[in-house]
C-alpha cells in the first residue's frame, strides 16, 4: 500500500464521520500510530482537501478539493477492471507518455484497464501530431489496455470511446452530444472532446492500446486557445455550470467498459450501430483531406472496420480509414 492510498483510508474515515474524530480513534481503526494518522492528513491537505483540527475534538473534513483524485474517482466507479488502477500526476507533458512508459517498464496484460490521468498537460498530443492544449480544469486521461481483438477491428476501441463520452455527456447535462469522424465529440457546432488511440502490435498481435481522452470540462472562454480553426466549447459553458469531474469519469469509464466488453464479444455491429445513431457526420456532405488526396462527396456509412464510406460527386464509392473530415 502506498502512502497515498494509506491516506484516502483516513480521509473515508473522515468522510463517513458526522463529527470531528480524534487521532487516537483514526489510529485504533486503522492499527496505525497516531504520528502516522498526522503525517496522512497532512499529505491530504496537500493534495487539496480542507480539513480542521483541534486538540479538544480532533479532525473533521470540511471540504475536498476539484482534483481528479484515484480515492474521488474510484468511489463513484461502478466497474470491474477499467479505472481500478489510477496513475494521477498533477501536470505531465501528456498521459499517452506516461503510459508508454508504463508498457515499457512493465507487462501490458498486468496494466490493462489502468487509466493515467493528470490535472494538466504541457505538451498534450491530438491526431496527426497536433497539439492538443490541456489546461487545468479539464479531463485528460489514458487507458492501457491489452485487447483481445482483432487487430483489423481495434478502431472500434475509438468508436466504444465516443459512444461513451457522447453519452456520458446527454447523461450529466442533457445536451445531445454527436460524434464526428473519426474521433471528436461535438456539441452543436462545436468540439468538445477528442479521442486518440495508439497501438503497439506485431504482425497480427496487438502488444497494447493506449487510448487517450481529451474533455473540455470546466473550462472557461477566457482558458480556450485563440485563432484555432474548430469552435471550441466546454462541458461547463455547456450545461450552464461546472460538472463534478471525478463522478463524471466514473460514469464514463463505466460506458466504454460496458462497449469494451461488447467488441471483446464480438458485438461488432451493436457498436456500429449505436456510433451511426449518435453521427453528426452521416448523410451530410463532407470534404476528405488525406496524406494522398482531397475530396468531397457525401458521407453514407461506417463499416465494422470503422472506415467511413463516401460517395464521391462522380459516383464513386471511397473508403476512407484515416485523415482529416470536414463538414461542407
């Protein structure tokens, strides 16, 4: 157990008290010394939480902090193996490099399902190498993951991930988030969320999936980057105020294991399905920007591979699996 961990058993304590609880009592419950129940509760004013103290009734909790701490996640977490490991780092340049590093130091069929979250990102990593800005406020996050899937149908990881924000999203504020190819969630018009993933494979074997989720949550106009081409906005501009973070992850790792499970089964078309059911890119005109060529014509359908068929304007049809998709 590590310190950290040792801690939020005294900050649970704290919570399920309805009066100020003395150290003596922490230390008889935990079977640890009362120095020890000291140094925790130091460590967890550090991490943000207000907690008051005195000699004659001892520590209450007066309020926690907006930290996407393991303990505040993982106590509103209703699944079996994504998000039961938290790395949380309070600013990283990204979380898909925390991650690598973790595959590297170790067996990804250990890591899978751990989630690698930080508060900020300096140096956050969008498709094609973009930068993606991170700032505090926001959810940016990476699952590992050691899938038993098909390599061919791995996109469909990025699809069960924008289902699950999309939906995750119409359940806390109501809004109809919608999915744009191959991997933002929008609000109206404007973005709010992305998703990446990365592989590591060797022939027909994937080693591991790093799939990395980027929120605009509360986050303010005045925090959104200037002369980008895609509208931004923020969950909190959104649903007309601040979402809880910590319960809002809960539920969507709870989403996309529910899909997880579903293409790890074989469930390819209930999947694709729902992804069609929550498009904003299907039926509408489009323009294609690939490394190869640029074109338009009309967006008509995702296959269970997750490419997007276009019917070009000379009647063509095109299967496109990766590059840039625009609404025209």
């Amino acid at each position: 157990m590590t310190m950290i961990e040792a801690a939020f058993r005294v900050l649970k304590i704290l919570e399920q008290s309805t009066s100020p609880i003395s150290g003596e009592e922490i230390s008889e419950q935990l079977e640890i010394s009362r120095s020890a129940v000291w140094k925790h509760v130091k460590e967890l004013r550090d991490y943000g939480y207000e907690i008051a103290a005195s000699r004659a009734e001892g520590y209450e909790l007066v309020a926690s902090p907006d930290r996407l701490l393991p303990y505040e996640i993982q106590k509103h977490l209703k699944t079996s193996v994504i998000g039961r490991s938290i790395e949380y780092t309070d600013s990283v340049p990204s979380t898909i490099g925390v991650a690598k590093e973790l595959c590297r130091k170790s067996d990804p069929s250990v890591l899978h399902g751990t989630v690698v979250i930080a508060e900020e990102q300096s140096g956050g990593i969008g498709r094609l190498g973009r930068a993606w800005y991170s700032p505090r406020g926001g959810i940016w996050s990476t699952i590992i993951l050691r899938p038993d899937i098909p390599i061919d149908h791995v996109f469909m990881v990025t699809m069960a991930a924008s289902i699950a924000i999309a939906r995750t999203i119409r359940k806390f504020c109501g809004s109809g988030a919608l999915i744009k190819w191959p991997n933002d969630i929008y609000i109206g018009n404007q973005k709010v969320a992305g998703v990446l993933q990365e592989i590591s494979a060797e022939a027909e074997t994937v080693n591991y999936c790093l799939l990395s989720i980027g929120i605009d949550a509360n986050i303010t106009q005045d925090q959104l980057p200037e002369g980008v081409k895609t509208p931004i906005t923020s969950l909190s501009m959104a649903c007309g105020g601040p979402v809880d973070r910590a319960r809002f992850l809960a539920q969507l790792l709870k989403e996309f294991e529910t899909r997880y499970r579903e293409i790890e089964s074989g469930e390819y078309l209930t999947i694709t399905r729902e992804w069609k059911s929550l498009s904003i890119t299907l039926d509408k005109r489009v323009k294609i920007i690939t490394p190869r060529k640029a074109f338009e014509g009309e967006a008509i359908d995702i296959d269970e591979y997750g490419a997007l068929i276009v019917r070009k304007d000379n009647g063509k049809i095109e299967r496109v699996f990766s590059g840039d998709c625009s609404l025209v």
